[in-house]
C-alpha cells in the first residue's frame, strides 16, 4: 500500500492557495506555503489569521485551539527550493497565465525529490498543457479546489494519459484525508466539471451587466427568486475575487475581452476585487 501523503507544499498564498494550505494543515498534514517574497506573506499570514478565527466560527466542532494547532502546522516561505525539498504533494495555486505556471513547474522539477507528486489547481487549463514542463508526467495531475473549501469541499481530480493510476489514488485518498469530496475525472475536460457549468453561467451574467440590461444586484435578485438558488452569480463572483475571472476573460475570444475590460475598468481598477477587500459588486464589513 502506498504511503499516505503528509507533507504539503502549496505554491502561491492568495485566496484558494491559502484556503488549501490552511485546510491542510487543520486536517493535520505539514504544510509550507511558499509566495514570491516577504511582503506578500506578510498578507498571508494575516489571511491564515483570518481563516483560524473562520473556521473556529464556521467549522462544525472545530475549537480556538485545532485552529490555532494548525497555524502551528504551516510555515511560511520566499524561498522556492526549501519550500519543495521535502514535499509528498506540491500543488501550484499561482495566476492563471500558462507560461508562468511553466516556468514555475520546470523550477520545481529541479528541485523537489523524486518521490514528489505534483498537481496544479489550474481552473480553465488542462494539465496536458503543462505535464512536459514538470519532468514528472508520470506524477502530474489537476486537483482542483472550489472557494471556501471548508464548506464548498469539492476536489476535482484529473490526470493526463501519462499519469501513474497508483499516483492519481494517492491523490484522491489525500483529498479524502483533508476533507474534501473527490470528483474523479475519467478524462481531461477544460472547466472540469464545476467550472464546465459555473464559467458560461457567470459570463452571461457580465453580459447582461455590461451591456446595460439589469444592474448585478436585479439580476441576482432574479436568479434566487426563480430558481431557489442561495447565491447570485454577482454574489458568487464576490466569493471566488474579481481577479480570477477577469484573467480566465482576458484570454477568451473578443467578447469575454470586452468583459474583461468592462470588469477591470469598472471594478478591479477601483480596488473592487470581492469580499476579500471589502467591496465587489457589494459591500462587505
């Protein structure tokens, strides 16, 4: 039987990275959250912070001390070699943007040991984009986490045809161990499941926003309504972070360009990136 993975390195400590790396840690693994320097963990730690008191509020059964049990778990690092030389699991939670996930990954493969498996939390790129830049296809795949995964705890696991079944397992028991419910993919599909449904139902909502049809607020209001649904598509564009969107639309064909500009113009400029700086397309305390 393999050996269970127990020490985790996480790559980039924004909202999801740090949601994966704090969940890990309270379920027990070693965690080592790595950032591109000492100034953006300084914020980082201030988001682990917050997610020990979240969670001490939110969790069923969790106490002030699992939390503050976790936060002894983690470490914080600037330094890429120390944070992988001696992970079981590296999972990148960096920007969306292919060519730095690359390079990221052809710099883990130099430096992280033989035994490490590495997976990428990518949500709109497939990992037979990035599997020839690790040197590991064979122990490279997506697992993919939603936003507040402590409550929204699915993990979309999805390997390449190069990807060692036994290492895949692996995966999913550890996804399992730290919580989550594993979705297994039988094969790659850009979005996985979630986002296959979430991406068209958010970017018809810019739609109707952008081009002046309903203001967010109707539309959401529209959507609880008819549906039964708890959340809005502007509400659930506040949970994930303005950012995020904006680089998947970016990329897209002319149209999503044209919301990416709407959104960046609009909000992101003005410092509007979702609940985690206190105001999207709503307010927040």
């Amino acid at each position: 039987m393999s050996t269970p993975i127990s020490t985790v390195t996480v790559l980039g400590t924004g909202v999801l990275g740090s949601q994966i790396a704090f969940q890990s840690a309270f379920k027990g693994c070693i965690v080592t959250a790595y950032d591109i320097n000492d100034d953006v963990l300084v914020g980082a730690r201030k988001r682990f912070d917050a997610l020990a008191d979240t969670y001490a509020r939110e969790v069923a059964g969790a106490t002030q001390d699992d939390c503050r049990a976790a936060l002894d778990r983690l470490t914080l690092t600037s330094d890429l070699a120390a944070a992988v030389n001696d992970a079981d699991l590296v999972i990148e939670a960096i920007p969306e943007i292919v060519d730095l996930k690359r390079e990221t990954f052809a710099k883990i493969g130099d430096f992280a040991p033989a035994k490490t498996i590495f997976a990428t939390n990518s949500s709109t790129l497939l990992p037979s984009e990035l599997k020839d830049a690790t040197g590991r296809p064979d122990r490279f795949l997506a697992l993919h986490f939603a936003n507040r995964v402590w409550q929204f705890n699915t993990a979309e696991i999805m390997g390449t045809t190069d990807t060692d079944p036994d290492v895949y397992q692996r995966v999913v028991e550890f996804a399992k161990g730290i919580g989550m419910i594993p979705i297994e993919l039988h094969k790659e599909k850009a979005g996985y499941v979630l986002n296959s449904l979430l991406v068209p139902f958010l970017h018809a909502a810019a739609e109707l926003a952008a081009g002046g049809y309903a203001d967010p607020a109707d539309v959401d209001t529209t959507w609880r309504i008819a549906t039964g649904a708890p959340l809005g598509p502007f509400q659930i564009y506040d949970i994930i972070g303005l950012n995020t969107p904006y680089n998947i639309m970016v990329h897209g064909d002319a149209e999503s360009q044209q919301l990416a500009a709407w959104l960046k113009t609009n909000y992101i400029d003005q410092g509007k990136l979702g609940i985690e700086s206190g105001e999207g397309f709503y307010k927040y305390r």
